[in-house]
C-alpha cells in the first residue's frame, strides 16, 4: 500500500504530507482546491511524464515521494532494487527547466522503467482508462485477465505454436526460389571460400601490428645494432680493450689471490662481451630480409582488415563461416528442404488451429461468466435492467484461419451492452454514457480485482454523473473493495465520503500574497461537517449536520459487517 506521499512545490503545493489508510481513502473539497494535484502527484510517483508546468511559480525545484509498503517484493528485486520486507520509496525531483530525477530506494530509473515497475503495485482509474476502454483491443485484454490469470497453460501453448509456425513461413520464404537459391548459393561459396583461403587465425591482427611496428623501426635498430657491435669488436673496441688488461694481470695473477681473482673476473667479463657481440651480429645479419617481411607483413593487414570490415572479428567471422555453410547446404539441398518445411508448417498449421479452437473455446466459456459477474454487480450499482454481452465474430474455418490467427488466438471480440430496457445491445462505445460507464468500470474493477495481486487501487472520476440512491451503491461498492485492496478516492458524493475510513479535506487559502493548497485529515467531526457541505445542505438546514451523523453511522455499521471490516 501507500503509506505516506510527500509533496514539495508541485502546482498550488508549496510543502505537504499526508499519510494513508489501508483500506478507504477519500479525497473532497471545493471546485478548484487542487483535488487534481493530489491524482497528478499520485500519477508521478507510478511513472506518468512529467510536465514542467507542474511546478510551482517562482520555484527553481520541487519534488513528491512516496513511501510504499507491499506484500510482494519480487517486481523489485527483478528490476535490481535492494528493499526490506516490501518497503521502498519513489522519489522524483525535478526543476523548472523541465529535468527530472527518479529513484526507487536510491536506484535510478526512467519514466518507463518506473510505470513498468508501478504497474505491479498501483491500478489507476481515470480519463485515460475510460478512453482506453473503448478500444476492442483492451477489451480483449480484461476478457483475458478474467479467463486466463489463474490459468494460461492454453494461450502459453498458443504463442509458443504461433512463434514457431511463423518461424517456419519465414524460413519457407528464405528459401526462395530455384532461381534465387543458384544466385544466393554463388555468393555463399564466395564467402566460405574467401574466409578458408585467408586461414585467419585468432589473436593474428595484433601480432602482426606488433611486428610491424618492430619492422618499421628496421633502420634505426640496425643502425644501433651496428654501433654497438663497432663499439665492442673493433681493434679499439671494449672487448680488445678488457682482453689487453687481462693479459696484463695474467702476468701477476701467480703473484697474489687478489690479482687472480681480478684476471678471472676480467676473463669472464671478456667471454660475456664477446657472446653479446656474436648476439649483436647474428640481429644483424637477420635484418637483410626486413623490408620485404614489412611488405608482407603489410599486405596481410591489409587483408585481415577488409576481411574484419565484411565479416567482423575473428570470432564474428567464425560464426559467419559456419553460418553459410548451413545455409549453403540448405539452399544446395532446397527441394528436400522445402519439403520438409511444408510437413513441418502442416503439422504447426493443424496444431495452431486446434489449439486456437481451443483456446476460443475457454475464452467464450469465460465471456459468459464473466457477463453473468458484470450483470451481477451492475445490478448492485443501480443498473439491474442491463443487458451485457461479449460479441464474438464468427469462428475462421481452418481453410482460412491462418490471415487471422496471432499469438492470443483467432479471436475477435467486443463488449456490447444495453443499460435500459428496450434497447439493443450495442457496442459498448456507442451507446455507454458518463455515469454508466464509471459504474461499468467500478464493476470491471470489482470482478478483476478478485485475482490481482495489486493493492493500491485509485480512481479519479469514479462518480462523474451519478448521484442519489446509485451514489450508495457506488460507495458499498468502494467499501467492499477496499477490504481486499487499498482505495484512493476523489468524491464529490456524501455517500462515497462517509464509507471513507481516511478522509482529506483540499482547499485553497491565500497568503502573502501567494496561493497554496492544503490538504487536511479530517477526525469524526470533520468527516460529518464535509460530508454535511457535500450534501449541499449545510447551513440551510438545521438537520444537516444530524442526517451526515446518521449517514456516516449508518456507513461505519455496513463496513463493520464486511469480511475484514
């Protein structure tokens, strides 16, 4: 649930912060307090866009967090958020240039990313769900959750059927024509024979760069080789020059321990000297052959490099090679191949039709029960005499099915409904007005409800055009469903303000010169006064106050009677 929201600069909001009741929360207050600031920031923190208009005038920044507490922590930990018992905080800041910052317990993430990971956890009712609604497509969708949340093996093996039939057309197609086959089988042996033939080996690229690189130094290594080599074996050179002092101690080296071991370490400072130069000249008569290896080595960069910019790297060009070479066999072998893909898209075919049969079958087995739960609640909101029903088009034959079949089926489907006696059913777009079609979605709120795992569920327009005796009949609606889930409302109607179990008053106050909006958690007494003004009788009847007391006791016994009331 939603523990605690805070909000800092956002619209008529300079500072506030409220904390929420598990079960019913309610929203009221004048026309233009700032109802709607409250369901913008609440949108924020599940991932809506921000707009810079948002923001406070004359503020540089501002901010809404939220303090979220739910039972299920495994949408966090998929998402790599580290969280304690279910417990995180949305954070988003942002400033006047239009630059936001958002962070689930110190994570940084995108608007995507947030509304993919709120969608767990927060079911939001508003203008956009009522639109979306309208749409077959996600009529579609709610007849599904219905039928397949606590059961999908059927539409699991429907997309997995579907994948590969697909995969199959593909490949039929890949394989062309005879004609196409000769030309893509020339150009695959032009491949496979061009990466054999340059025998690439692995790590060959960087050695022969490091050769080259010695091989372009050539001269000045040659240069210095020689050098050195003058410098040592020349008539004048050192090793002549330790050989001339050696034979000079030789001649004492009988005379004293000291003047032997001299004589022996000039001696082997001699046979060391002249292994070097016998080094040195073996390098240099090794560098006549350099400049034609740094041509060769040269060409066969050049070479390596056209054939990286084809075919990758060294381990992109291995996969390349053993990829043609399958495909060259496939296209050398087209006929046989071609007709083990018919056999093969037969079988998928036949199997995707039955399955799609099947799976129509279990959709229009739950249509119906999900019509009879729809009708049932309807009912309860103060539209007993509607008629309401899943329209199916005609099932495909399995001659023509293919054009219509998709991962979820062959199925087209829409919702029609008739709300008064006498009417026709019609599509549900057509002919649903304000005020129904908040009591429809209240329903379809009400049946799906039972198999979701969200529990943080609000509703922004949830009583546009009722009023009387359906606006109870909301509100029992709103308590019951507030007993499994948690409920943020925003009510204009004393029925639906006097089941809340949290209520805040919203309303503007100016000082300074300055407009703000306040939010205030009403106690016992507050409750009855707002939910007297919302009756639209306070100070014009002396029993105002009395007939809010008597609803608000009458509600408080209704929820008492519910399971966990």
């Amino acid at each position: 649930m939603l523990q605690r929201i805070t909000i800092h600069n956002l619209a008529l909001i300079r500072d506030l912060e409220i904390e929420f009741s598990d079960e019913l929360n309610v929203f009221s207050g004048e026309t233009g307090a700032g109802k709607s600031i409250i369901v913008d920031s609440l949108m924020l923190l599940v991932g809506a866009r921000y707009d810079k208009s948002l923001i406070k005038f004359g503020a540089e920044s501002g901010y809404v967090e939220g303090v979220f507490d739910f039972k299920d922590d495994a949408p966090l930990i998929a998402a790599g958020i580290g969280c304690e018992d279910g417990i995180f905080i949305v954070t988003r800041k942002f400033t006047k240039d239009g630059r936001n910052d958002i962070r689930v317990n110190g994570k940084q993430m995108t608007t995507a990313m947030l509304r993919e990971l709120m969608q767990n956890y927060v079911d939001i009712y508003g203008q956009n769900e009522y639109q979306s609604l309208m749409k077959i497509t996600e009529q579609r969708k709610i007849l599904d959750y219905f039928v397949f949340k606590t059961d999908d093996a059927r539409l699991k093996t429907q997309r997995e059927l579907y994948n590969e039939y697909k995969k199959v057309k593909a490949d039929m197609t890949a394989l062309g024509d005879e004609a196409a086959r000769a030309q893509r089988i020339d150009i695959l042996k032009y491949q496979i024979d061009e990466i054999k033939a340059a025998a690439v080996q692995a790590g060959e690229e960087e050695k022969l760069v490091e050769r080259r690189h010695v091989l372009m130094a050539a001269e000045r290594i040659k240069n210095a080789l020689a050098d050195g080599f003058s410098r040592l074996d020349s008539d004048d050179g050192a090793s002549g020059a330790v050989a001339d002092a050696g034979r000079s101690l030789s001649s004492i080296s009988s005379l004293g321990e000291e003047y032997a071991q001299l004589y022996e370490r000039l001696r082997s400072v001699q046979i060391e000297l002249d292994d070097i130069a016998e080094c040195i000249k073996d390098e240099l008569d090794g560098m006549d052959g350099s400049e034609r290896e740094l041509d060769e080595v040269s060409d066969r960069l050049d070479k390596l490099r056209a054939l990286k910019a084809k075919y990758g790297g060294y381990e992109a060009m291995q996969k390349f090679l053993a990829n043609a070479e399958k495909e060259l066999d496939v296209a050398q072998n087209g006929a046989e191949y071609y007709e083990e893909l018919c056999e093969k898209e037969s079988k998928l075919r036949k199997a995707l039709y039955e399955n799609s049969v099947a799976v129509s079958a279990l959709r229009r087995d739950g249509a119906a029960r999900m019509s009879a739960r729809i009708l049932a609640e309807l009912a309860d909101l103060g539209m007993a005499n509607s008629a309401f029903e899943v329209v199916f088009a005609p099932q495909p034959s399995y001659d023509d099915f293919t054009g219509k079949v998709n991962a979820n089926g062959f199925d087209e489907c829409e919702f029609y409904l008739s709300p008064n006696v006498g009417q026709p059913l019609l599509p549900l777009a057509k002919i649903i007005s304000g005020g129904e079609m908040s009591r429809f979605m209240l329903a379809i709120k009400l049946i799906t409800g039972d198999l979701s795992a969200i529990e943080t569920m609000i509703f922004d327009e949830i009583d546009a055009g009722i009023s009387g005796a359906t606006g109870l009949c909301v509100a029992k609606k709103l308590a019951e469903l507030s007993r499994g889930h948690q409920v943020l409302c925003v009510t204009h109607l004393p029925q639906i303000a006097a089941m809340a179990d949290g209520h805040y008053y919203i309303e503007k106050y100016e000082t300074d010169g300055d407009t703000t909006t306040r939010v205030t958690a009403l106690g016992r007494d507050g409750m009855i006064g707002e939910i007297s003004r919302l009756s639209g009788t306070k100070g014009v009847s002396t029993s105002s106050d009395k007939n809010a007391t008597e609803l608000k006791d009458w509600s408080d016994a209704f929820k008492a009677e519910l399971v966990g009331g």
